[in-house]
C-alpha cells in the first residue's frame, strides 16, 4: 500500500524475487559490494522495499530517507552515513 488511500499493488513472491535480483545486479554494476552504504530517497513505492532487498541481498547496508525530507536533511544524512550511492 501506498501513501495515497487506494493506491496498491500485487505481485507474487516469485515475481518480488526476480526484481529484487535485477536490482541487486544493478548495484553490483555500479560498484556496490558487501559492507558498503547506500542512501534510499524515494516514497512508498514497491521500487523502496526492492531496493531495501537488493541492498540486503548483496550484503549491503541501507538508509531510508523519506521524500518528504527537505534537500538539505537529505544532505545530512547522506554524509553522516557516508553512503556510496543514493537511489531516488
């Protein structure tokens, strides 16, 4: 569920899995490997909880950022965790 009243969307295990494994691969592609950081700026969409797993898959950690945050709390956190890479 989204943050919208109705705005949903269904997939199967099967179907989250494959995704998740395209996204882990696209990580892998752009560097990230186990122990690194990465940043997450998105709403709740199903590409989040993809990414979350992808990050978890490969052995790396995670920050969520909620999009709600202003440009210069992204900022904040980015540094703080000294993340490697932001996905929004």
């Amino acid at each position: 569920e989204g943050n919208e009243p109705g705005d949903t969307m269904k997939i199967t295990y099967r179907e989250l899995l494959h995704k998740v494994c395209q996204f882990a691969n696209v990580l892998r592609s752009q560097g990230v490997k186990k122990g690194d950081r990465v940043s997450i700026y998105l709403p709740m969409i199903l590409e989040l909880v993809i990414a979350m797993l992808a990050c978890a898959r490969i052995g790396a950690l995670h920050s969520v950022v909620f999009a709600g945050f202003s440009a210069d709390s992204l900022c904040e956190r980015i540094l703080d965790c000294g993340c490697s890479l932001l996905i929004t």
